[in-house]
C-alpha cells in the first residue's frame, strides 16, 4: 500500500494543454494536432447604421459578392473585453509629474480620477471581431465514438517537413490574401496576427482570470517546441 501510495504521489499531473486542439504557433501560422493550419486575422468595424441607405446596399452587394466566391468555410469570432485604460492612466500619472504648474497637476489628477471611475462604473466594453481562416491538408473523418476518445486520449500531433509546411503556409495565405481582398471591397479592413499576437490571444482566451494588463514575453524569450 505505501508503494503504491508512492508511485501515484510521485506520478505527474497531466497538463490541461494535452487536452487542447493547437499543437504549436510559427511563422505567423496555428498548427493543429490534427494537421490544420489556421491564419488568425483581426479586423475592423464599422456603424452600419450611420451609413446612407445607397452606401449600405453598397456593402450589402460587396459582401454578398465575398460569401458568393468563398469555397472554404471560416469563423468569425467576437471577442468581448473589459476596456483596459492602464497605459492611458499610466501616461497621465507620468504627464502630470512633468508639469510644474500646480493647477494643471491637480486638474489632471482629477481628470484621471475621473476617467478610471467612468471606466469602472460603466463597466464599458471592447469588442474586437477576428476572422479565422483554415487549411486542412490532412483530412480526418471522425464519428462521436472517435472524438470522445480524442477527447480522453489526445492523439499525438502530426509533425510537417519543413518543404512540407511551407507549401501549405502558401496555399493558405493564398486564401487569406483573397479574404483580405474580399472583404476590403466591402469597407471591412483586416490585418493578420504575428506569433507573439497569436501567443498572447490564445493565452487570454483559455485564462480568461488573468488580468487584462498582463502580458506575455516576447517571443524570443518564449520555451516552444
């Protein structure tokens, strides 16, 4: 009994990132365990409902055009955050102790006073939209018994050449470039995420506890394997 009592103490806890679907982020590019590729592009937004009755069937018509030519699916994803004005703060607080006018100090102290306590009562929101578009190389069929074994037993990642990969990184920025121009023809304009962007989002998203002015390393000091 003290053996076993032993073995189990002595036994590693199982990573919660086993059970995750990515295998690693590089060159700009999220990698399935499955073999997916998967480009992450941030977009804009715009107030539909201030435009003119011509200029929203303008957009209506560029963005039926777009989903027209698509023959690929993607994701569209809302992300919605409390506004984070720490950096704004943070640069009033270094303003305000170069000034040596002791009226201006106390009006921006009080100014920042006011804007951290609007933030926090209102509880005001950022929404930031991505679109995320994917490329499958290796196609898995897989019925509900094979995904709840999945779902217990992570497969192991499936691991690219690097002439390999770089093939399949052209092919999907080749859709991302073509998603870039679709969708810029309707007034949407975007922009893809780095690796240490990548990184950083996928971190807030699965610990959605943090604070929102924690950040991550830069890349460079990252351990990825």
């Amino acid at each position: 009994m003290a053996n076993r009592k032993s073995n189990t103490k002595n036994k590693p806890e199982t990573s919660t990132q086993k059970y995750l679907s990515i295998d690693t982020i590089q060159d700009s590019v999220v990698i399935l365990k499955d073999g997916g590729l998967r480009a992450v592009l941030m977009t804009s937004s715009m107030n539909f409902d201030l435009k003119s009755s011509d200029e929203q069937d303008a957009i209506i018509y560029a963005y039926q055009n777009f989903i027209n030519s698509l023959d690929f699916p993607l994701q569209i994803q809302i992300s919605s955050r409390v506004l984070n004005i720490n950096g704004y703060l943070n640069y009033l607080s270094e303003f305000q102790q170069t000034q040596r006018n002791e009226l201006l100090r106390l009006q921006i102290g009080e100014y920042s006073q006011f804007i951290k306590e609007l933030v926090d009562g209102a509880n005001i929101v950022n929404k930031t939209f991505y679109v995320i578009v994917p490329f499958d190389p290796v196609e898995i069929k897989e019925g509900l018994f094979d995904k709840l074994s999945n779902a217990f037993n992570p497969k192991i990642a499936i691991q690219y050449k690097k002439e390999d990969f770089e093939k399949y990184k052209t092919q999907l920025w080749q859709r991302v470039n073509g998603l870039m121009y679709g969708l810029k023809r309707a007034g949407i304009y975007m922009t893809p995420l780095n690796t240490q962007e990548l990184i950083e989002l996928y971190y807030s998203f699965y610990n959605p506890d943090s604070k929102p002015t924690e950040s991550l390393h830069h890349i460079e000091d990252l351990d990825i394997v």
